[in-house]
C-alpha cells in the first residue's frame, strides 16, 4: 500500500543508501540511530560479528530517571541519550565510531544526539 509518497518507504530508501557506504567494524562500530515519534534509541553495532556492543534509548530506566520520569524524546532527551551512549561506549573500549543517521535527516534530536556523544568523548 505505497502511495506516491510514503514516508517510511522514502525513510527506507534513504537509509538503504546510506547503509551502501557506512559498514561498522570492531575497530570502528556503527552509531545506529533510531527516531520513532515518542522515543529515540542509539546502538553501537559491529556489522562484521553481527553484535550489539552497546545501546541506550529512552525506554531506559536510568535515561527515564534523568529525565524526570517522562522519557519522551525531545531533544533533551536525544542529548542524554548521545552522552549516554559515549559512556557505555568507552566501558565497551570504543572512541571512534561510524556515524549511521538511520535515513533521518541529519537535524534536531539526530544532531542533538550525535552533538552530544561527541561532547562524551566519541569520534566520528
């Protein structure tokens, strides 16, 4: 059921094509981003393994508490969970990333997240 035009199919396409270019690794992993319309979530991912090395969203208990107990994904949000990331990034012995914006433009809660993890100490 994909009209003219449809959001998420126009979403995926760019992500397909983003994915051409961008391949983590173990030395560099991927900083997956995710914006749904309530929430936002990041993963370090390692393509070569397949593995989830690190993630935080706002469905997080400890983001949630940060946040006052609502966890919804203003840009606010997006920045705790970008200095969240950076942290259990360095705990997983990972500086420098792969940055995969997920076919979101590359503006407000994505910048505030990726601003953020780069103001915790992660390179990309």
């Amino acid at each position: 059921m994909h009209t003219k035009f449809d959001r998420r199919a126009a979403r995926d396409r760019r992500h397909r094509r983003v994915r051409k270019s961008v391949h983590g690794a173990a030395a560099r992993p991927r900083l997956a981003v995710f914006r749904s319309l309530n929430h936002i979530s990041a993963q370090l991912i390692d393509d070569s393994a397949g593995h989830t090395l690190a993630a935080a969203s706002t469905h997080d208990a400890d983001i949630r508490k940060e946040l006052g107990g609502k966890g919804n994904a203003t840009s606010s949000g997006a920045q705790v969970v970008g200095r969240v990331i950076a942290e259990r990034a360095r705990g997983a012995g990972v500086v420098k990333v792969v940055f995969d914006r997920g076919g979101y433009l590359y503006h407000g809660r994505v910048k505030a997240l990726a601003d953020a993890a780069r103001q915790a100490g992660l390179e990309f």
